[in-house]
C-alpha cells in the first residue's frame, strides 16, 4: 500500500532520523537518488544541459548536490539562483568544485531555454501559496522551452498537504519525491503538476508513525480484499445487493447499476423500481420487485438512487434498512441529512464533484481545488463513508478522520454518461459480499478505473463498455 504523509509529520520524522546520521548524510541520500534519476531520463549524462532552479531551502541544496553529481559525469550545470544570499552554503560549493556554474534570475532566460533537463528546487515542502513573481517568469519560461522538468520533492508552488495549487506552480514531468509520498502528490489538481513520481527511500520508513495522512491501495491490496467464493459458497455467502434505480426518463441507469453489480460478482441482485422490463431484457436472471424495497425480499447491501429522479420516498424507505446502503446520483439530493447521519449500518455515499458542492453548498470549483478538505468535511457531516469520484478518486471514513484512500487509477474516458451508475452497482456488490464501506468504495473505485482502462484503450468508450471490462479488471488484478 502506498502512503502520505503530512509535513509536520514528514519533518519530524527528518529531525528524528538526523540526529541518528552524521551531518548532511540525509541530504546526501537524497542528492544521490536525485541524481540517478535525472540520469536516467537524460540517457547519456556526458554533454547534457541542466539548468536547477535554486531557491533558499533545503529543496535548493538537494537540487545544488544532484547538479554536482551530474557535473561530475561532465555535464554542463548552471543553478539560477534566486536567493543568492541564502543559498544552501555546502550544495553551492559543490556544485562549484564539479565544475557549475551559477548565474541571476534576469539572465537565467537562455539557459533555461538551452536545457535538456531543469531541476525545480525552487520552493520545498514546507511552502505556501503560489510562486512569487520572480519564480512565477521562471517557472513559465520552463512551461515554454523543451526542457524535461524534474521537480525536487514536490512541484514549487503547490500545496504539499492539501493537493491544492494556488496561483503559479511549476509543471514537471516527473517529480522525485524522499523518504514517503506526500498528500498534494497523489491528490488533484497538484497531482497533475508532478507528472510521474519517483519515491527514493532515504530511511524514514523507521521513524515515520503508523497512521498516514493518506492511503493508496496497490494491486495486491486489491487481490487481498477482493472476495472469491468457495467450495460452499451460495448466493447469498457471494452477496444479494438491492438495486432501487432508474426511472421512467432514465431506465438506462437501473440498467447500468445492475450491470456493476453483476460484473462486481454479486449473487443475485434485486431490482426495485419502474425499469424491471429493460433491466430484465438486458439479465433476465434479475430478481425484479414493484413492491418497494421492504418487500423486495432478502438483501445484504442496497444501492439507492442511480437515476432515480424525484422519488423521494424510496430513498427513505432505503434508509430505513438495517443493511450496507450506497447513496448516489438522485439519492444524494433526496435524502434526508438526519436520517444519514441516524443509520446504524454503514453508508457508503459517491458524489461527484458537482453533486459535492450542492450538499456543502459551496461552488463546484471550490470542491475541485480542495478535493481532500471536502471529502473529510462531508464525511464529517454525514457521518458516513463518503467516495468523492474526480480525476482522483477519494474516499474518507465515515467521520472523516482517518486515513483517506486515493485512487488514480481512472482515465478521463470514464467522463461519460451512466459511468458512475456502473460504478455504484460495482461498489455495492462488494459491499453486500461482507467489505466495510471503505474498502468497498475504495476497491470498487480501483476497478472501475482499471476497466475504463481497458475498455477505452486510448478511444471513445461508453459506461456500457466499461461495465463489461470489469471482469478483465478483476482478473488483472489477480496477476
């Protein structure tokens, strides 16, 4: 499982390790790693043009040590310094012993533009806001030359804890981060200006606490979760999900949450609602009911409100159920926020970002720049596992105070109509098969990312393709 940590929590793990190490070992560690990255990309170091963007931190003396290692290998290397009178003392003598050298901001333009390679070590970890003017005309002289763009730990100018980016951020191609992966690495919209990223173990595995700021699950975290029947098993040890979807304008999402359901490995499914006669033409072995979820017979999970339209009171009679119960689409804006947060069993509910911002009453982008804010926040409100579904896929536990899982393995061929049904019909079969709200959430959104995958394979896909590539996603998985 890969994990995050705060900076508080990164730092005084650093302090803790360094009194054990001899001075500027850590540093070094990390210099080193750094190296051999950037070498990698370069292919040939012999030659080669590296530019470091130098600030006044431990992220520039970082960037000033790796760019002595590569100048040691005879490539050409010019730190831009942009603090000159509080640049990392040792890193700068390095450098100059390998032979760099160093130029101002306002004569950096010719260099950057003549890079092969430019390493940001503008702003570390502990950095707030966005860039400052003078890095900002940096940073977008780097955006428009061809460099390949390495950042130091975390891209200059995003927030390390939170993912948000606020202002000018250096875009890099790939991101070489020490000791554990931090939040704003995993979580939108930062993620999207780490490019790849690269961990390089520099001890602190020994010294960093249990719990993290942030989870991801791993193929064999999924394998290990994922629920396998046996030689006794029958449907209802496999799981019996209720599906009380769709309407009469949207027939297609009962349709679509049946379809997640069944490729999720349910044992049977249960429709409630006005579409049973497409749902039954499309898996004629649904067991369909018009009698209203109390009286549609024995269930394990249900799922409620995949184009559900105004029907208010089924929400409510699903929320009544002793049962895991999976909220979405419809359902969120018709249940009632007491009964919520009154369930005893879990809920399990899966906004998208806009159907996040009705329920927090904020503006749609406000939940897109501040993903990791308002899953917790809505979590805490409900009192509920919450899976708010993004370009990352987040899911906090019910209180949101724990760890939250972050999912990237979807593709942006999942933004299509009737993906997220699929993925609620998905998710509540492994919730009827015994897994607690957030790993179903959390596993479900892992495969529902991996068969948009597969299914879109770099073309237009629909939710339809995408139910259908779930068992190609399941046995990936097992690999």
């Amino acid at each position: 499982m890969r994990t995050a940590y705060r900076v508080e929590t990164v730092r005084r793990a650093e302090r803790e390790l360094m009194a054990r190490l001899p001075e500027g070992a850590l540093m070094q560690r990390a210099a080193a790693g750094l190296a051999a990255a950037c070498a990698d990309l370069l292919g040939r170091v012999y030659g080669r043009r590296v530019a470091l963007l130098v600030g006044s931190g431990d992220n520039g003396g970082d960037a000033l040590y790796a760019g002595a290692r590569l100048a040691r290998r005879g490539a050409g290397v010019t730190a831009v310094l942009l603090a000159p009178g509080r640049t990392h003392a040792g890193g700068l003598a390095a450098l100059r012993r390998a032979g760099g050298r160093t130029v101002a901001p306002e004569g950096a333009e010719g260099v950057l533009r003549g890079a092969d390679l430019v390493l940001d070590g503008i702003v570390g970890i502990g950095g707030k806001g966005g860039l400052r003017p003078d890095a900002a005309a940096l940073a977008a002289v780097v955006a428009d030359a061809r460099a390949v763009v390495v950042a130091v730990d975390l891209p200059s100018g995003v927030d390390a804890d939170t993912g948000e980016v606020h202002g000018s951020a250096v875009r890099a191609d790939l991101t070489v981060t020490f000791g554990t992966h931090k939040p704003g690495l995993l979580v939108d919209p930062a993620r999207e200006y780490a490019g790849s990223v690269r961990l390089v173990d520099i001890g602190l595995g020994e010294v960093l606490p249990a719990a993290p700021e942030l989870t991801a699950l791993q193929h064999a975290d999924v394998a290990a979760l994922l629920p396998v029947p046996g030689g006794e098993s029958d449907k209802y040890r496999r799981g019996v999900v209720g599906i009380a979807a769709g309407s009469a304008r949207y027939p297609g999402a009962a349709v679509l949450a049946v379809a997640g359901a069944l490729r999720g490995g349910a044992g049977a499914v249960r429709y409630v609602g006005p579409a049973g006669d497409a749902v039954i033409a499309r898996f004629p072995g649904t067991l369909v009911s018009d009698r209203g979820p109390r009286q549609a017979g024995r269930v394990q999970a249900w799922v409620v409100g995949p184009g559900a339209g105004d029907d208010a009171k089924t929400v409510a009679e699903v929320l009544t159920a002793d049962v895991p119960v999976l909220i979405d689409a419809d359902g969120l804006r018709l249940a009632d926020a007491d009964a919520v947060r009154a369930r005893k069993a879990p809920t399990l509910m899966t906004p998208h970002a806009g159907e996040a911002a009705a329920l927090l009453g904020v503006a749609r982008e406000e939940v897109e720049g501040a993903r990791l804010r308002c899953v917790r926040e809505l979590a805490a409100r409900y009192r509920a596992t919450v899976l708010l579904k993004g370009s990352t896929t987040l899911v906090a536990d019910a209180g949101g105070e724990g760890a939250v899982r972050v999912n990237a393995t979807g593709t942006a061929w999942l933004a299509t109509a009737g993906s997220g049904d699929v993925l609620s019909g998905l998710a509540g079969s492994l919730l009827a098969a015994g897994l607690d709200a957030l790993d179903a959430g959390s596993t479900g959104a892992y495969l529902h990312g991996l068969a948009g995958r597969f299914a879109a394979d770099g073309a237009p896909v629909g939710a339809h393709e995408v139910a259908g590539a779930i068992q190609q996603a399941w046995r990936s998985v097992g690999e």
